[in-house]
C-alpha cells in the first residue's frame, strides 16, 4: 500500500494518542502539523519528527495547502472544525474530523456539504465505534448470540477536560453531552443498525463544577429508536478515580457488558506511586487498574487504520461525515429536551 501522507492540526492530548497510531501503522507519513500557538507547534514537531510546522491564525490554511498532503486530520477545538473541513476539501485534501463532527447540526450539515462538493473521502473519528471490546460485541449483535438488541447502556465519565476551550461553551458548543454523549449515543446506534433516531429524552446540570462553565457537567440521553429500541446514555465531568468506559448491550436472548477501563486485566497495590496509569488517572498510589496501550485499547489504532486504508483503496470509511450529523441533530434534540422537559424530536 503507498504511503498516506497526512497532514495534522491540532498538538493536544488527542492528538499524541493518533500519533501513536500513525508510528505503529509505517504507511502513514506525518508531513506537517499545525497549531494556534508557536511553542505547541514547535515541541509536537520535535517530539514526533514532523518535518513542517505552522502557527499563527492561518495555521489552518498552511496546512491544507501543503501540496504533498493526501488528507487532513482535524483535531481542533470544535468552534475550527467547520472551517478547518471546508478549507481541506476546497484543497482537494481528505479528511477525517474528531468528535463532535461540529457544535450543532446545522454546523455539521455545512460540513457534510462542503466535503461531499469536493469529493473528498471524509471520516467522522468517534473512535469507540473501533474498540477492540465493542467490535467483538457488534460482532456478537451481528451473529445473534444475543438476539435482537433492545436496550444499550453506554458510559463514559472522568474528572473533566484537560483543555480550557472545552469549558468555554461558545467554543466547545455545549458540555459533557456534546464532549462525551456524542461517543455513547453513537456507540449505541451501531448496536441497533445505524437505525433512525425519532425522539430524546434528557437531563443535564451543572452538578459541581459551578463557576466553571455554563454547560452542563453531568447528563443523562436517553434515545428511542424506529423500532422501539433505546440507547441511554450516562456522561459525567465529575466522576473521580479516572476515565470510566461501560457499554451494556441488552437482547431478547442474552445481554454482554463491556468495562475496558476498569477491568483492565491488571491490577496494581503501589505504596509509593506507580506513575502513569490511565487517562485522567487522578493518583498513582494504592490500589489502581493500569490500561496499557490506550491508543489501541481506545480504538485509535483500528480507526486511523480503517481510514489509511479506505484512502489507498478510494472507498468511504463505515464512519462518515453523515454519521456525525445524525450524532449532531441527536445531541440538538437533548438539548431542546433539558430546555423543555420533555421528549423532544430528532431533525433529520
């Protein structure tokens, strides 16, 4: 297979775990990375050998021009993701967006339209869709081992966000719902079949991080699908002791349950401190759950993998930019709900 010559925005904590992923991959060149600030720019490069770096307000537009580029990976804060899609696609670049595709669903659609204009492969990174545990569970759904899916439960808390721009709600476009519902509604929906959407239930409040936000910092989604099956989910920015990652899968022969973060195979006493453990890993001493691996474990690997590969082969990823905008247009609809208190339709 040639090698993906792949362009990144963006220097956060994502994106060190999707570098992981590209040096494991050896197809994939890192050309050029882009980011708002110099010294960021400066130090990702250095760290990982990128020959090219740009900063400023038109990193983005550097980037996208680079003309060795096969594809963009967008890795911004959410309020850059429209701009930062419809620049690549204009320049004939690929691309691939992180969670959530945009802050709302009209956002979303622009981008959907800009990338289909260009045609351009485009791939929506929810990267749960790639764990190793749930590919093994839609695996399970598939062959009915459990029978027909009825119910998901799917959870994802911690501690809150690294970045300040997730707290900024004119930045971010919400709170743990569009940071982290946006991961288990989309998990749940392909449990079900990419079934359609029709109504959400939601709760969401701003529980303790009080002063810190005008988002909510705990939810709870519940989505009822075509045929009668729900999706609930349980998001958290307060939840201590590190990242938290369920998923239960319900049928009418069987259930599965998925625990990737505490149930880790290893389990580690340190009365002195063992260091690095987990994401948000919020102490190193006493009893912990190390995950090694977290790029793989969190579906990185499988997911830059999926989308390399559909780059060679000119096919489109099983997640798109269409996927995201269904994600996008639930999220709409559970805001509405908070707001109305009541169940609250899906726009197509």
């Amino acid at each position: 297979m040639k090698t993906i010559k792949i362009g990144i925005l963006g220097t956060g904590f994502l994106q060190d775990f999707h570098m992981q992923a590209y040096k494991e991959l050896g197809n994939v060149e890192i050309v050029a990375v882009g980011s708002h600030t110099s010294e960021h720019a400066h130090k990702f490069a250095q760290k990982w050998g990128i020959k090219n770096m740009f900063s400023g307000d038109d990193a983005i537009e550097k980037v996208c021009t680079v003309k060795e580029i096969d594809a963009v990976s967008i890795g911004i804060p959410n309020d850059l993701h429209a701009k930062a899609a419809k620049i690549a696609a204009e320049n004939g670049k690929h691309v691939i967006c992180e969670k959530p595709l945009a802050r709302t669903a009209d956002e979303a659609r622009d981008m959907l339209k800009a990338v289909e204009k260009a045609g351009v492969i485009h791939c929506y990174a929810e990267n749960q869709v790639f764990f190793p545990h749930y590919q093994y569970a839609y695996e399970a759904v598939k062959n009915g081992a459990l029978g027909d899916p009825y119910w998901v439960r799917s959870r994802e808390a911690h501690g809150g966000p690294h970045a300040a721009h997730f707290w900024d709600i004119n930045r971010s476009g919400g709170g743990v719902a569009l940071d982290m519902g946006c991961h288990c509604v989309e998990v749940a929906r392909k449990v079900f079949g990419n079934d359609t959407p029709v109504e959400v239930m939601e709760w969401g409040d701003l529980v303790v991080h009080k002063g810190k936000t005008k988002g909510e910092d705990n939810c709870l989604i519940v989505v009822k699908y075509k045929h009668g099956q729900i999706g609930q989910a349980e998001n958290s920015w307060s939840t201590r002791a590190g990242l938290d990652l369920r998923m239960e899968i319900h049928g009418k022969e069987g259930a599965l349950f998925v625990d990737p973060t505490r149930e880790t195979g290893i389990k580690v006493f340190s009365a002195r401190g063992a260091g690095y453990t987990i994401e948000k890993g919020e102490g190193d001493k006493g009893w912990l759950f190390p995950c090694p691996n977290e790029y793989m474990v969190y579906g990185y690997y499988d997911e830059l993998k999926h989308f390399t590969r559909c780059i060679a082969d000119g096919k489109m990823p099983i997640e798109t930019f269409k996927d995201g905008v269904v994600v996008n247009s639930i999220l709409d609809a559970g805001y509405k709900s908070v707001k109305e208190k009541r169940w609250m339709p899906v726009e197509p």
